[in-house]
C-alpha cells in the first residue's frame, strides 16, 4: 500500500493536473492520480458499537466489552452512482414486465423485473398517484461473513453488498424513515436522462445462518413458513410482520421460543422501511440449499451409508469404483466439466459440487424458466420426498426436518416472486469477497487492515468510474500497442510512396481538415480519438509520431 491517504478524499483536479501526475510519475504517483480522480468517490465513514445490555453474574463473554468499528458508506450515493453509469445503458428495465412464449403463451421468468413481486410493488406504489410517471428501483442486498485468514488471529469481516457490485459498508445495515422511501428523487440515468426514481428494499442475499439472523428465528426453522421444526415439512402458513407484532404482543418471549421459533425481542430491521417483509424477501440459495445442502451434504453422504447397510465393504468398493468409471468416462460436453479422477478429489469446493451434480442432475435453474419447467421441477420434488423415505426405513436418516432440503418446497413460489434464482444466489456474494475483501487484505500490511482495505476498494471503484467514462467518450478504442503498430504501419505505407504521392496524400488531409463544420455533433471513430487516449497516457520514454493528429486536440 501507499502512504496514509483520507478516506473519501474527493479533491477534483483539471485535466492538466492528471495528465501532469502521470508524466511525472514517482513511486506513488499513481495512487495520487486515482485519489484525485473525481469519478467514483464515495466517502467511507465509521462508528463503533458496543453491548449495553443485560450481562452475566459470572463468566462475561469477550465481546460483551469489545468495541466494534462500523464502516459504511452513503447507500443513496451508491445507487445513484450505479443508476449514472454508461456501461448500463441499455441494460435496465425502467418498470415491471411480464413476458410470454410465442409458441404456447406461457408465462415465463426470466430477470428480476419479469418477477411477480416487482409488478405487485408497482402496483401498490401506484394506488399514490402522485408516483405516477416513476420508476421502481429496487436496492438488492446482500451479506455474508467471511475470514480471511485463520493463521494470524482468525480475522472475520461482516461485509454488506447492494444491488449489483458494490459494498455499502462493513458490519453495518443502511435504514432510512418510511416518508423518506415513498417519496419520488429524480437522478441521472446512464443514458444521461433524469427519471424519476422510488426506491425500495429488494431481495437480500443470504445463506441459511444468515438468514436465521435476518428473520430473528431459531436455528432449525424455516424463515419464510411457519412449519415447527420438528417436522418441517408438514403445511403450515407464512411468516408475515403483522403475524410476528401479533404474537409479541400477546404471547410471552418463552412461548414465542418454544412453539414460533421466534426471537421475540429481537426486531428485524425491515421493520424500518416501507413495503419491506423480511420473511417475503428471503431469496433461494441455490449454492448452500442444493448444490452444497441437498446434493453435497445429504444425496451424497446418504447413498454412501446406505451402501454401507446393504452392501458388504467389499461390494461397497466395486460399486463405489464403478460411479467413479461411470463419472469418467463421461464425454466431452460444452459446459460440462470432466473429471479424470472421479469423485476422489480432497476438498470439495462450491464449483466442484455444482460441476459434479451436472453430471448426474440438470438443473432447472437458467432463464426463461416456463410454466412447464415449473411444472416439472415441481414434479421432480414430489418424486424425490417420495423415493427418499428409503433411507429413513434403513435408519440412514433419523429426519428430514432440514431447512436448507426443506426451502426447496418455496422453489416454484420463489421463481415467479423473484424469477430465475440463479440470478439471486450467495454464489455471487462469496465470489465478491474476493474483490471486495480478500484481495485488499492481502495487499494491506494485515495490521489494523480494515482501513488500507477500504482505501484499496475506493481505488478500485474510481479506477471502474474512470474506465466507464473514458469508454464513454472513446478514450478506450484500442491501446498504446495497436496505436503505434498503426502508426508503424502508416509511416512504412508513406516510406514506400514517391514524393509527389505524399504531396497529394498531404494536401487532401488539409483539404478534409478545412471542410470540418464545427457545429457537426458526430462522433469520428478513426484515428484522431486513439490519438488523444495515446496523448493522455504518454510517458517520457515513449517516443510517438503525432503529424497525423488533429492539432485542435494537442
């Protein structure tokens, strides 16, 4: 890392000042130049927290007398940065959609604006017609603890993720008034046009702990149903806020523990925004609830004891070396991953889980999933609580009260709430950690980290902001290398041409440079903007041929 640099430094230099940081480059010039990036700079601000409630008589946890640092940044500011970025042009829907196949006129779920609960918003924020005219911007979060390393001192970060990529905050939960989430903002869209913008609290990403600690539940039940956690698959109603207040307000802590699962003086913080049903917004997890829960921990380990039970351990073997024959030999398939050693490999990873079940399953899972799809998925369940009750019979199992088998009940519920759930997985909050935390961890002196990672995750944001609008303006078309291999290949053509020829060629581009109309607002995409992006990033040591270059521009 560089030197010490102030978290949410938001200096905005000219263009001579950047282009005089990069010419006169030092050991930390670079880090100057980005911090003086005006794109992108979100500042980062911090609180600490502390346990003031009830303690133990004897054997006082730690963490009741641990300081700890929360860091976030404004979510509003965030949004509005995504909403303004050029690379999303194009890319977002402006209002709820549904969407029909032309050769059955079935419904089918695609992205997240395609999904029941995004037009069910629209409608209730419509019954306000002064919302009229708006559109819904639903914030979609998303958290989930990670270690970065367990050798020196088992260091933990609680990080919190919005929308698409980026980090609100560590350790922290943005909450804001129910006036302030009805009422109408307008802001920049990518396309450079203002709309006007409701925001609401989307989906949340989490796997099951997560999600235990969300709904404020007992480990063991279901977050979204209310079916005991003695038998989790009997039919039961569903979770709601107004349900919950009910029982609090007439049941005792005690009872609510005992027949609810519910925490009962604990309050989820959805409490605190509008339209927001904690219970409602839980999305499926397909890493944690079936690649890794269902397939991994469970199919995988039951069929093993029950070949243990029925088999002899010899038998075992020769049919355990027959699944591996029959997963190698498996033949080369796009998408489709091979594996040479079979099942025998020593850890297994979320990829090698996901890759392994392909081989065995399809998965229903990828847009546009239909009415029939769902149909089918819906049949494969009731088949698979049919045909599992064998391993209850020979005692491989003493219960199916399992919450991460048990959400798959909520799949075809959850596909039309949210559409196609591959889209809406942990998968994606686990592959941002590395990005977002363990890449900058390691980069930091691992010594009071948190600061110099967040300093890293402010340069990498304004480096994205800067590369979005340079695109933008066709700073990007090409690179150094292609532009001097154009322009080596343009002096070689002119070496090569008689003196009267390059006369010629001389005169017409002065004759085409007088013919330029000011006022024209066309964007040219020849040479003249590679010639600017190689301007910007010159270096001393580089030697370029500029005679080409429009002299407007130098």
């Amino acid at each position: 890392m560089g030197p010490p640099v102030s978290i949410g430094n938001n200096i905005t230099p000219g263009p001579s000042v950047i282009i005089e940081d990069i010419l006169n480059m030092g050991p930390w010039g670079s880090y100057k130049t980005i911090d003086k990036t005006p794109l992108g700079g979100i500042k980062w601000q911090s609180f600490s927290v502390q346990y003031n409630g009830e303690r133990p008589e004897t054997d006082i946890p730690p963490w009741m007398d641990q300081d700890f640092d929360v860091w976030y940044r404004d979510p509003r500011d965030v949004v509005h940065n995504m909403l303004a970025n050029p690379d999303y042009a194009g890319e977002l829907d402006y209002r709820p959609y549904h969407e029909f196949s032309t050769d059955g006129d079935e419904c089918q779920w695609k992205d997240f604006m395609s999904s029941d609960w995004a037009w069910a918003q629209a409608d209730i924020i419509s019954e306000d017609p002064e919302s009229h005219g708006s559109t819904f911007v639903p914030v979609i979060l998303g958290s989930d603890k990670t270690t970065v390393s367990v050798a020196t001192g088992n260091n933990k970060y609680y990080p919190l993720y919005a929308s698409i990529v980026s980090i609100i905050g560590f350790l922290a939960i943005p909450k804001t008034t129910k006036e302030h989430a009805t009422s109408n903002v307008n802001h920049q869209f990518g396309d450079g046009h203002f709309c006007r913008v409701i925001y609401g609290l989307g989906p949340y990403i989490a796997d099951y702990e997560e999600q235990v600690l969300l709904t404020c539940i007992m480990r063991g039940w279901c977050p979204r149903c209310l079916s005991s956690h003695v038998n989790l698959d009997e039919p039961a109603g569903w979770h709601c806020r107004h349900h919950t207040d009910m029982l609090v307000e007439e049941g005792t802590l005690g009872a609510l523990w005992d027949e609810y699962g519910i925490v009962g003086d604990l309050v989820p913080f959805t409490n605190d925004f509008a339209r927001a049903n904690i219970h409602e917004l839980i999305t499926p997890d397909i890493l944690h609830q079936l690649i890794k829960g269902t397939f991994k921990d469970h199919l995988v380990d039951w069929i093993e004891r029950y070949l243990y039970q029925t088999h002899s351990k010899k038998e075992v073997e020769c049919i355990m070396d027959d699944i591996d024959q029959r997963i190698t030999a498996v033949p080369a398939f796009a998408g489709l991953r091979r594996f040479p050693q079979g099942r025998g490999f020593k850890q297994w990873t979320g990829n090698d889980s996901k890759a392994l079940m392909k081989v065995f399953f399809f998965m229903y899972t990828y847009p546009p999933l239909r009415e029939k799809t769902i149909q089918k998925i819906q049949k494969a369940l009731d088949h698979f609580h049919q045909y599992r009750k064998v391993f209850e019979a020979l005692d491989v199992v003493s219960t199916f009260s399992l919450p991460r088998q048990h959400s798959l009940q909520h799949y075809v519920l959850l596909i039309q709430l949210f559409g196609a759930p591959n889209s809406l997985c942990s998968s994606i909050t686990e592959a941002k950690h590395i990005k977002a935390v363990k890449e900058p961890w390691r980069r930091s002196s691992q010594y009071k980290a948190l600061g110099q990672m967040l300093v890293t995750n402010q340069r990498l944001n304004k480096l994205a902001a800067s590369c979005a609008d340079f695109t933008q303006c066709k700073m990007l078309d090409g690179t150094i290398l292609s532009t001097a291999a154009l322009e080596v290949e343009q002096l070689h053509t002119l070496d090569l041409m008689a003196p009267d020829e390059q006369v010629h060629l001389f005169a017409n581009t002065e004759a085409v440079d007088s013919t330029v109309d000011d006022n024209d607002n066309e964007i040219d995409d020849g040479p003249t903007n590679i010639k600017a992006h190689v301007k910007l990033a010159k270096m001393p040591h580089i030697v370029t041929n500029l005679q080409f270059v429009d002299p407007k521009l130098l």
